[in-house]
C-alpha cells in the first residue's frame, strides 16, 4: 500500500517539473530584469541628454507639443546644402 503511494507522488513531481520552466529560462529573466533596474537607474542619475531637452508630452503653453522637432522637411529650407 505504501508503494502505490509513493508512485502517485512521483507522477506528480514529474508532470510538476515537465511543467515548470526551466531554470536556465528563470535566471536569464532574473538577469534581464536585474539589467533593465540597473540601467533606468542609471539613466535617471544622468539626466537629459542635452541641456534645455524636455520630455515629449503635451506643453502647457498649446505649442506644438515636442522638444521643437515639429516641423518637417520645410524647416530646414535655409540651411546651406553642400551638394547640387
């Protein structure tokens, strides 16, 4: 009585384990998250990319909403060409 038991226990442990991922799997993801923590942080310690640069949401003030890359290709028509 006691074996038919113990072989229920092991099918169990072992459809357990088909089912669950496997460890390699869990540690890359621990490492990714861990990586993704450690580079917002240093991220956030560093700041803008570049001095006066604000996020891309909405402005107070009804501009055009972005950084000033709003325009498109005619905001560039005074600028001096090196070619043609």
């Amino acid at each position: 009585m006691d074996e038919s038991r113990q072989s229920s226990w092991t099918g169990a442990g072992a459809a357990l384990r088909k089912a669950a991922p496997p460890p390699a799997l869990c540690g890359f993801l621990l490492l990714l998250a861990l990586i993704f923590t450690v580079s917002y942080v240093v991220g956030a310690g560093a700041g803008p990319v570049a001095p006066g640069m604000h996020g891309g949401g909405t402005s107070r003030e009804g501009g055009d909403g972005g950084g000033g890359g709003g325009g498109g290709v005619d905001d560039m028509g005074d600028m001096q060409g090196g070619h043609g």
